[in-house]
C-alpha cells in the first residue's frame, strides 16, 4: 500500500472510531445527523453538505441538517416534491 493509501486509511478507520462513539451518546435524530455531517466534511474535506429526510406521507424531501450553506441556499433547497 502507498502511503496516501495508509494515511487515507487510517483516516477513515479513525473517524469511523470517532462517529460511532458520537452516534452512540447521542439522543435526537438531529444531533446524530449533526455528526455524521461533520464526518463527511472530514473525511470528503468539502466545505458544506447536507441531508435529505423523505416524509412517507407526501413522497417530500426535507433538509434535516446542513453545515456550510448560505442561508438563500437553505430557503431555496429546503424542500423537494
């Protein structure tokens, strides 16, 4: 293995420790999408990212949680039919 390919791995192993010792002590649905948030812009080294919630009774995605969008974004892109 390359080094990149060691370092990238160790990376991912370490925040996988991290997220799953996170995950665990956490009590909302909206602190645990908080965190893996947090995980992919690590890990991806992006500056924003969200996630997309379905509401079974309208087929709607809903933005749950989000890091590093402008708060137009937000409004324009909080919800898809």
């Amino acid at each position: 293995m390359h080094d990149t390919d060691t370092i990238m791995t160790d990376k991912l192993l370490t925040t996988q420790h991290r997220l799953a010792l996170a995950l665990s002590a956490v009590t909302y649905l909206s602190e645990g999408l908080d965190k893996i948030i947090e995980a992919i812009i690590y890990l991806e080294e992006i500056d924003g990212c969200g996630v997309y919630l379905v509401d079974k009774k309208t087929g709607e995605l809903n933005l749950k949680a989000h890091k590093g969008f402008s708060a137009d974004f937000v409004q324009k892109s909080s919800q898809y039919s």
